[in-house]
C-alpha cells in the first residue's frame, strides 16, 4: 500500500503510544512500505520506521495525514536521510 498523502508542508506531527500496543502518528505524507514487522512513512517530522510484532494499519486518513498502527510496538526510529525528496535514480544507486 503505496499513498501519496496530503502535501501541506506545515502539516503538524506528532506520535502516540497506547500500551506499546496502538501508535497514532499525524504529519504523515506517504507510507513507503508496511508488512507485519516494519511500516515506513514520510512525515512533516522526517522519515520514520515503526518496528514490531503482528503490526496493521487500522487507519489511514489521505486528507488529514493520520495514520493508525496496532499490533506490538517494539521501537519507532527517525532516519537522518529525508527521503521525501530522492530521485528515481538516487534510490537504485
């Protein structure tokens, strides 16, 4: 599931944590990738890595840039590199 999200550059985010069981992140532009271990998003913030056990995304809201994770939370990570702004090419190589 791959969505480009609202593109407000002002968009503010902000993250929590429910019982390291529920994560709600708002800010969010795009979901890189997900699976049941690891979801990637862009956000207002920088690039973000929820990790986990048996992770879903319950919501997912395209005009106000919310997203929803449950399962079990075992760490979220900010990546230095902002990839909102890579080029086709400077992801191959």
């Amino acid at each position: 599931m791959k969505s480009e999200l609202s593109k407000s550059p002002n968009m503010p985010h902000n993250v929590i944590i429910e019982n390291k069981e529920k994560i709600s992140i708002t800010g969010v532009y795009d979901v890189r990738s997900f699976d049941e271990n690891e979801v990637i998003l862009v956000t207002s913030g920088g690039s973000m890595s929820v990790c986990g056990e048996d992770l879903r995304v319950e919501k997912l809201s395209v005009e106000s840039g919310e997203i929803v994770i449950e399962g079990c939370i075992l760490c979220i990570e900010y990546n230095e590199k902002d990839i909102r702004h890579e080029s086709f090419w400077s992801k191959i190589f």
